[in-house]
C-alpha cells in the first residue's frame, strides 16, 4: 500500500491553479485594455450591451471593476468545485476574444498628447 505525501501537491492541481492564474490575469488584462479603449475611443467602443450600458450610468472605471471582480469570484469558484477544464476553456477564450483583440487595436489608438 502507497501513502501519499501529505502537503505534496499533485499536478493536476498546480495545472489548476496555473489555469487560474492565467484566467485572473485575463482579467486584469482586460479591465485595463477596455478602459483605455473606453476611454479613448467612446462607449460605443465596448461590444457587451450590458457593459456599455453601465459604463454610461456609473462610469468605466466602477463598471470594470465590478464586472472583472465578478468575473474573478466566478473563475474561483469553478476552481474550487472541481471544473478545471471549463476553466481553462474559459481562460483561452477571454484571451482569443477580450484581450486579443484590444492587442491589436491598442497600439493606435492615440496617446492623448
């Protein structure tokens, strides 16, 4: 009989919680690209309805941080049960689809100079 060593984490879950990591820094990323591209370009610049929506009520900055920290508790809580893979999906997606795509327009947009 095998005893596992206790405090020995597996790979599976430091995958996991790379996975998780990434997926928080997707977050950040994109919190901060969409401001910029809010704030240079307009409202009109953010393709979430809902987001846009609320950007024009409370402001980018308090909208972001609200949605990103949603997004985060989210990604934390399908770490936590279990859902290692959903998350990883969810993570390449948010970079494919949110993060990617300010990559490619950020750099020129102007500087505000």
């Amino acid at each position: 009989m095998v005893i596992a060593e206790r405090g020995a984490p597996s790979l599976v879950s430091r995958q996991a919680a790379s996975v998780l990591g990434l997926f928080l820094v997707a977050q950040v990323f994109d919190g901060l690209l969409t401001y910029r591209g809010v704030s240079t370009l307009g409202v009109a610049a953010e393709a979430n309805l809902l987001l846009a929506t609320s950007i024009e009520a409370i402001g980018a900055a308090r909208t972001l941080l609200s949605a990103k920290l949603l997004a985060s508790a989210c990604g934390y809580i399908l770490f936590c049960g279990g859902f290692h893979r959903l998350l990883a999906v969810a993570t390449g997606l948010y970079f494919g689809v949110a993060v990617f795509p300010w990559l490619t327009i950020i750099p020129f947009l102007p500087t505000g100079q």
